[in-house]
C-alpha cells in the first residue's frame, strides 16, 4: 500500500487538509489566549466588590471595593446591581479588572477550549487514519483466491462507493477504495482476492495489475442505496469515462457535497461556545476539512 496507491494518496492529500486547517485555526486560538493572558497577567490582587450598576446596552458592569472601583466589560449575563462579587484587579491600576463573566475571562477561557478541542481532533484523525493503514497494508501479502465478481457503485446519502459483490452463493460484498480500473471491469469478471471474503472481514482484490483495498468489512447483507452496475462488455465510452473520472477535480466535486452541512454545524457550535463570527468560521472550515477527509476514509466514488 505505497505511495502510488491512489487511496493513500486521497487519504494522505485530505489529512494534511485537515492538519493544516486545524493548524490555522489553532494558531488564532493560540494568539487570542496569549493576548487574554497578557491581560489578566497584571490582576494579581483579589478582593470582594459591590455591583453598582449595569449598563445593559454597553455590556459593562461599574463594581467597586475599598481598594478601587472599574468598569468591566461583560461577555455573558450581567450580574445584579447591588450583589457583591468576587474582583480580580492590578494593584498598580486598580480600574484594569475583571470579575466572573468579564470579557477577558471568558475570552481566555473560549480560547484554551477551541484550542483543546482543535488539539484533540488532529490527534485522533491521526489515530485513525494511522489505525486503517495499518490493518490494510498487509493484506496482499494472504493467498488468493480466483472468485468471480461485479463491480457496483452504491448511493447512500450523500455518500457513493464501490463495492465488490460476489457471484457465488453465498455472497458477499466487500466495499472498497476507488480506482479507475474499477470502471472498466466487466461485469461479471473473475479476479484474485486476497482471503476468502465468506470467511475474512478484510478482503484486497488484485484488478489487472491493481491492488485494491478494502474500505471496509465485507458484509453478508446487500447494501443499502441507488446501485449501478458496470456493463457486461467495455467500450470506448466506459473507458473514457474512467480516464475522466481518475482526475482529483472530479473527486473534489464529488466530495464536496459533503461539505454542504459544515456551515450549520459551525452555527450550532458557535451558539454553544457563544463566540461570534470568528468562532463560527473556525469550526465551518474544521468541519468541512473533516468531512472531505471522511470522504477519502469511507472510500467516495467519483464515478
């Protein structure tokens, strides 16, 4: 499973997306922290204020205590005037403080959680992308057996693969990872796999002198979706089409369209952090990243 193999290049090509992504936007998230934590550096006295008023238009709320009094910019439900509150404040210049819900707290607080967040999601698309090459790549190396098959392409959702069905009874369906030789495999065509899909969960196939991996368990049950069968004979027109369909545009298209969610996923975390549209862009694009690379995961076929 080198290189050369087109899977690893659709999968590698969709997690270095991914990482970049990820990167950029754990970079703003970094800078926002260390722009809160530069402001909150100087607060290093504490002491107990009274609310003295709230300026619901403004978002601040003026507090005092023996020490001083300031006027602190909100960033979430204003406290009542007249409560007391905890204040963190500069004792070199009591008016640069913050009390619970200050912009700065909250600020610093979203910061380190996005960059968490994005931290974790790196990591474990790197834990399974790592874990899918590692259960695959030896697989050509089992003994073959020569099975007749079909190549099928199935629609579920927004998502379409190739699969393998097998002729014998009892059959089986391997999905597997695109490969334009697919397209010009006649349906049906004896071809050697590596394992015996009645018996192995993770079944190769060797089409011509293309290895194909599996995208996949076998299953015993047909797939679910809009099903295309390849022609029985080839003409120039199928192997047109496959020229066509080997260009990674055409798998951009096709991918794509998983994508089309991203922008109400990133509204529905923005609302959850209640951050603006900073937040709101950031998880858009992490979440696109990530569906062009589940496309590569699952296996998309561009066809």
């Amino acid at each position: 499973m080198g290189i050369r193999t087109r899977a690893v290049r659709h999968g590698l090509a969709a997690t270095v997306l991914v990482l970049v992504v990820c990167g950029v936007v754990a970079a703003f998230s970094a800078a926002t922290l260390a722009d809160a934590r530069a402001g909150l550096a100087p607060l290093t006295s504490r002491s107990t204020a009274h609310v003295d008023r709230v300026d619901q238009d403004a978002d601040t709320a003026d507090v005092s205590w023996p020490q001083g009094h300031a006027t602190v910019q909100l960033d979430g439900p204003p406290p009542k005037v007249g409560v007391t509150v905890p204040v963190g404040y500069d004792p070199e210049s009591p008016s640069h403080a913050v009390i619970p819900g200050a912009e700065l707290l909250v600020a610093a607080d979203r910061a380190s959680g996005e960059l968490l967040f994005v931290v974790i999601v790196a990591v474990l698309m790197l834990l399974v992308t790592a874990v899918r090459f590692v259960t695959r790549v030896g697989l050509p190396r089992r003994p073959t057996v020569q099975i007749p098959v079909r190549r099928v392409r199935i629609q579920s959702g927004l998502l379409a693969r190739s699969w393998l069905e097998t002729e014998d009874l009892p059959r089986r369906w391997i999905p597997v990872y695109f490969d334009p030789v697919l397209v010009t495999l006649p349906t049906p065509s004896t071809i050697a796999l590596f394992g015996d899909p009645r018996h192995t969960r993770w079944v190769a196939a060797r089409v011509g002198d293309t290895v194909v991996y599996p995208s996949g368990r076998v299953v015993k049950e047909d797939p679910r979706g809009r099903r295309t069968d390849n022609p029985s004979e080839i003409d120039d027109s199928v192997r047109i089409r496959a020229v066509t369909t080997s260009g990674w545009l055409r798998q951009l298209r096709a991918d794509a369209v998983l994508i089309v969610p991203a922008p109400i996923i990133g509204l529905l975390w923005a609302y959850l952090d209640g951050g603006a549209v900073w937040s709101w862009l950031g998880a858009t694009v992490i979440t696109a990243a990530l569906a062009l690379w589940l496309a590569a995961l699952r296996g998309s076929d561009p066809s």
